[in-house]
C-alpha cells in the first residue's frame, strides 16, 4: 500500500498552509499545534445527492489544528504528501496561493452510483468556485463510479479567494449545505480553549 493510500484510509478510520495555504505565520503560531480536540465529523461539511453523500473537509492550518493530535497529523500529511503537485498548478496559474480540500464521496444505497468531480462548488463572498485542479487519493477514483458503500476521495485545489474563516456554501449538482456558518463556530471556540490550554501548559 502506498503512503498516500494508507493516510486515506487513516483518515477514513478517523471518521497547513506552507507555499500553498491560506493562513499566515502569524495566525499558526497563536494556534499551536497538538491541543484540538475537535472531531473530522466536527469540520466536514455533508451534501446528499440522491445515493451520494459528499464529505468536504478544508485543509486550513488554522481549521485542521482544532482537530485531535491524530486527526490533526492525519490530514497534515495528506496535504503534505501532495505539495510538489499543489506547487505545480500554482506555478502554472500564477496563483499566490491555493485553498485545499479533501472530498470524499460515498455510495449508500445499493447498486452503482456514478459522479462528476468537478460538479462541485464552493460560494465564498458572493462568488461560486470551481476546484482549479484535483488530485485522486483512492484508486478507480477516474472511474467516477462507486458501488454501494465504496468510498472515492480526492485533494481539490482552490482559488485562494476562497475564504474559510467566512460563511459559505458547498454544492454538488443541485444540493447545497450552508452549514459551514455554524460549523465556523466550532472551530472558532476550539481555538480560543486551544490557546487557553497552550497557555496554561507549563
């Protein structure tokens, strides 16, 4: 099993920025590393569409970090393991930078159920975006097809203008989910109980 096919199944069990994230230096370091406890179920955002659940989780340093120590390292390194490939769209689009997601989507119901990868588009202040570029994580993911229960999961790059401390929508075909707005909440007391446990560490 490959290092990348074995942190995807990690993070299925389980169920920052560098040159192309979105948080600055400045916010990692108020945040250390290690004091989450958040859930992936706490972060994810969920769309159904007829027998396919899509689960998007952002890879934000700054979102990641209120995850659990494993959880935490988990996603790191599966974002991590796709840098040089992430470092090659930005150098061909002349990006700054990039907004990182891992999408999976699952089969429920029985039969095969097919998908379109880039059918999937996250609103951010008022403007619908498409991923940039994608890269599979899981074989047969070309396929676009799953059969009942079969998980397929890819890393979508961003536009950078996709703002993860903001409200917004996720949608697949015709469904969407706002459901980040409450989401954001979590995250947001998270990091301040990570910043009070971190302090009071001696």
């Amino acid at each position: 099993m490959s290092r990348t096919a074995l942190l995807v199944t990690i993070l299925m069990l389980a169920s920052a920025p560098a040159a192309h994230g979105q948080a600055s230096p400045a916010d990692t370091a108020s945040l250390p590393a290690g004091f989450g406890t958040l859930r992936q179920d706490d972060i994810a955002i969920k769309v159904q569409y007829n027998a396919l659940q899509v689960r998007v989780l952002p890879l934000d340093e700054t979102v990641i970090r209120t995850l659990s120590p494993d959880s935490y390292r988990a996603l790191r390194e599966l974002r991590e393991s796709k840098r040089a490939a992430v470092n090659a769209v930005l150098r061909r689009t002349g990006a700054p930078g990039a907004s990182l997601w891992y999408v999976q989507f699952f089969n429920q119901e029985q039969g095969e159920a097919r998908f379109s990868p880039m059918e999937l588009v996250i609103t951010s202040a008022g403007r619908d975006f498409r991923a940039v570029d994608l890269f599979p994580l899981t074989l047969g993911f070309g396929e676009q097809r799953l059969q009942q229960r079969e998980v397929q999961a890819a890393l979508y790059v961003f536009d950078p203008a996709v703002d993860v401390n903001q409200p917004l929508t996720v949608t697949f075909e015709t469904q969407s989910s706002a459901v980040w707005e409450s989401l954001l909440k979590k995250v947001e007391n998270e990091r301040a109980l990570i910043r009070s446990r971190a302090g009071s560490k001696p």
